[in-house]
C-alpha cells in the first residue's frame, strides 16, 4: 500500500513521509539547528538524506556530535555533501557570529530551507551572557539573530521562485503560557515558573513563523511552526526529575495526556518536521502551527500564539532586544 497525505498521522514516521516527499527535497539546500546524536535534528537529517538534497548544513553546539552526525549522513547517503557549523545559542552575539560564517560561504548562493530545531525545556532561572531570561534567549532571541543572518541566502532562494520555508520547532507547551508582555524575565525571576517560561518561549517560536509570513510572505517566503510531540529518546528533559515531570503532568497546566499516553518515537516526532519542511500542500497555510502532521486545529493551539497583532509586537521587542533587523 502506497504511503499518502491522508496516512498522516501521530504515528507517521518521517522516513515514510520523506519518501513521499523526495521530489520536493531533491536540489535543496537544507540547514538545521540543535543537532546532536539521538535527537529530533538528527532524526530529520537522516530521513532527508537519501532523497538528494543539494546539501545539508548542520549547526549545534558541540563539534563532537555534529561530527557524529557527519558519519552517520556519509554512510547513509555518501553522495549528500553535508557541513556543519558550531552555533551557541546562549549568546546573542555567538549567534550571529555563526550565521554570518554560513552567509559568509560564496559557495552557497541559497538557502531553500532553515529548520530552528534547538531549544531548551523548563530550566532554572537563569540568564545569558547578554541578560536575558535563559528559556526566551535560547529558543526565540538567538534563532531570530541567527535567521537574520542566513536570510539574505533566503531572500535569494525565494528570487528564484525556489519558494524557501523557514520552520520553527515550538511545542504544544505554548498552551502554559503566553508571551509576559509586562515582564519577559518574570520580574528578574521573582515571580519565575520554569513551565511558565518555557511556554513563553515556545509560544514566541510560533508568532515568530507567524511574523515570517506576514513580513516577507509577498516575497515567496513561506513559514511554519511545529509540536513534534513528546519524545523520551531524546536529552531535551534529562536534567527534570521525574518527579517533577509527573507532578507536572498532573498540574492542570500541562498541555498533553499522561505521559505513558503520549510518547512518541524520534521518527514519529521527526515527521513533522519533514511535513513542515517540504510539503507544498502547506503553501496556503503560511504561517500555521502544525501537530502531528498536520494543521494544528482550535484544539490544538491557543489563539494567542497565532495572533497577527501580538506577532508584530514581539518582531518589534526582538528587534529592540537585539539590535538586529532582517534584510527588507
């Protein structure tokens, strides 16, 4: 039985939707952030690999593992040329240091897909080097800095009518909190929740693909925001005592089942990424939040993270939180 759109599912496993996709990824230039060995930005690297990208460019913080990676694309796919850059998120300034090496390759003369996959869940208060809350900085301040980088080589793909998507893995956890417009920081972490501010942070991935869309969508560029689902093969949560896990999940705040219910293998949350990345049945959809392979419904997302207007205000913080603005 031939795989289709209409198989989508939580179940759906990336390989199988890379297979069904392959026409649309031969050709691309495809990079990805937060990849390391065993997690979602590897699992999507793999299934893409064999339908003959152009060429992949990796980015994550430990050489080590992307070099890892490397390996594992070469014998699966040793035709594929695949690079990778070191990029620290916890750094505004590393950030952009990173995607100004990718930019700066004369060799590439296009980006036809940029998947934000790093990120980090439900830690400490804490602040980075540049003073911002850890959780905001990480998944929405430095991916904004760093895709501002790379987005002339975007801008470029889209003149070619080559239609580039920028993707933004978010998480159903934008349903715990919207963005703290009075406090970004929770009041320099006084009034500091580490699921409160993770929900902050993944509702800002998803305005962010929403911001995409409204800002350059004439241009041909298109945008999307996922919830890859809960994944226990991965390190997201390891540093979470269980404890804490389950007196979460039992809080009234959390946005998913039991845990038991909702685990997902890494090829199963890796889908939709695939889905997000590449399939053009999306384009009239720029800007939408996805779940499970599919458009996220009203049950799926809160109307706050897909708002248009609060879209424009958080464009208009990063850009004073930053100092940067993406090439017009």
């Amino acid at each position: 039985m031939s795989f289709s759109r209409a198989d989508y599912s939580k179940s759906t496993n990336a390989d199988d939707v890379a297979k069904f996709l392959h026409d649309e990824i031969v050709g691309k230039t495809i990079v990805i952030t937060g990849v390391s060995p065993s997690n979602l930005g590897s699992e999507f690297a793999y299934a893409i690999s064999t339908h003959s990208p152009k060429l992949i460019i990796i980015a994550g913080r430990n050489v080590q593992k992307l070099e890892e990676v490397v390996k594992v694309i070469n014998s699966k796919a040793p035709e594929v040329p695949v690079r990778y850059v070191q990029l620290d998120l916890s750094s505004l300034e590393a950030a952009k240091k990173a995607g100004q090496e990718v930019a700066g390759w004369e060799d590439v003369e296009v980006i036809d897909t940029l998947v934000n996959n790093a990120g980090i869940m439900a830690t400490p208060y804490k602040k980075t080097v540049d003073g911002f809350e850890s959780q905001f900085a990480v998944n929405h301040l430095a991916h904004y800095v760093w895709t501002a980088q790379l987005f002339p080589k975007i801008l470029a793909s889209a003149a070619q009518g080559r239609s580039p998507r920028i993707v933004n893995v978010s998480s159903n956890g934008h349903k715990v909190h919207d963005i703290n417009w009075d406090s970004l920081d929770f009041n320099d972490g006084k009034n500091y929740d580490m699921w409160d501010a993770y929900g902050q942070s993944k509702t800002a991935n998803v305005l962010f693909s929403v911001g995409l869309a409204e800002k350059f969508g004439n241009k041909g560029i298109y945008s999307y925001s996922l919830h890859p689902g809960m994944c226990g093969e991965t390190h997201l949560g390891l540093h979470i005592p269980m404890d804490d896990i389950y007196e979460f999940l039992a809080s009234g705040k959390a946005p998913e089942p039991g845990i038991d219910v909702a685990m997902k293998t890494l090829q199963q949350c890796s889908s939709t990424h695939v889905v997000a990345a590449f399939d053009p049945e999306l384009k009239p959809h720029n800007g939408g939040y996805l779940a499970d392979c599919q458009i996220g419904d009203v049950t799926r997302r809160k109307d706050y993270a897909v708002d248009k207007d609060s879209a424009k205000k958080l464009w208009e913080i990063t850009e004073q939180l930053t100092g940067v603005k993406f090439q017009e």
